[in-house]
C-alpha cells in the first residue's frame, strides 16, 4: 500500500511548484507544512520550528504587491533525493523594492544560487525545511563587496 508521501513524488517538478508559491500562493504554501516543523535560512539566521503562524509571517515577506516596482523570480534547477528527504537549488533573482539586508538596493537587480534540504512525512507534509544562498554575488552586485578576480588570485 503507497502513502500519500509516495504517491505524490517529490522531484524537480514538485520544488518548482513549492517555490513558486512565494510570490503569492501563501495560503496554498502553509498547506504543505506539518505543524510540528523545522525551518532554518542560513542567511537570515532565522530558524522556526512547529510554528505556522510565524513561517507565515516570514513567507509574506516574499509576497510581491506591485510587480512593476520589485519582483522575486525562482528557478528550481537540480534535485537529488527521495520522498522523505530532498536537496534542490536555485537560482533566486529580484528586482528590490527598498534597502536588502541595511544596503541601498531599491529599482537594483540581484542574481544568486541556493539549495533547499527538505523533508516530508508520511502524508507528504513538510517537516523539514533549511535553506542556505550565496550573499556575496548579491552584495557584489550591490557594490559593497568587490568583484573577486579569479585571473589575478
């Protein structure tokens, strides 16, 4: 007998459909979590655990109110696992609508990579989630860290 976890395949597919819902699938994005979670975001040195209302709050975080003025675009492109446990990156890029992270960014574009490690339950709930992704190109592009120059290393 299959559980739902297994008829419901997690791959590429499935973490393109999740990401997805940052931009405005809030409510349909909460669905997907167990209630007794863990979240991490390496970067943000956020960590969340077994408590929805707070991911919410994070997760609208994301949501974008005029896409002419900032936008979040992601792009799932590797994924290695199973049903119960996954990695995936991304390539994350985003038009700012004010200051990122205390530097100017408004009206700038920024470009970067991450990875998702994720886990699922037996109903196919997500009970893991830690996210890590490269601040420095973001910061490079921001000007306030310079380009590295590989030739002259």
């Amino acid at each position: 007998m299959q559980t739902r976890c297994e008829e419901r395949a997690m791959n590429k597919d499935w973490a393109q459909y999740w990401i997805g819902l940052f931009a405005d699938g809030t409510d349909e994005l909460m669905t997907l979590y167990n209630p007794q979670f863990q979240f991490e975001d390496v970067n943000f040195d956020l960590r969340i655990n077994n408590d929805l209302p707070a991911l919410r709050k994070f997760f609208e975080g994301f949501i974008i109110k005029d896409p002419t003025q900032s936008y979040n675009k992601f792009d799932v492109f590797d994924y290695v696992g199973d049903n119960r446990l996954g990695s995936f990156q991304w390539t994350w890029e985003t038009k700012h609508a004010g200051d990122f992270l205390g530097v100017p960014a408004a009206g700038k574009v920024t470009k970067t990579r991450g990875v998702t490690v994720m886990g699922w339950d037996e109903d196919g709930k997500i009970v893991l989630e830690r996210s890590i992704w490269d601040a420095i190109p973001v910061f490079q592009q921001l000007g306030v860290v310079p380009a590295f120059d590989a030739v002259g290393a």
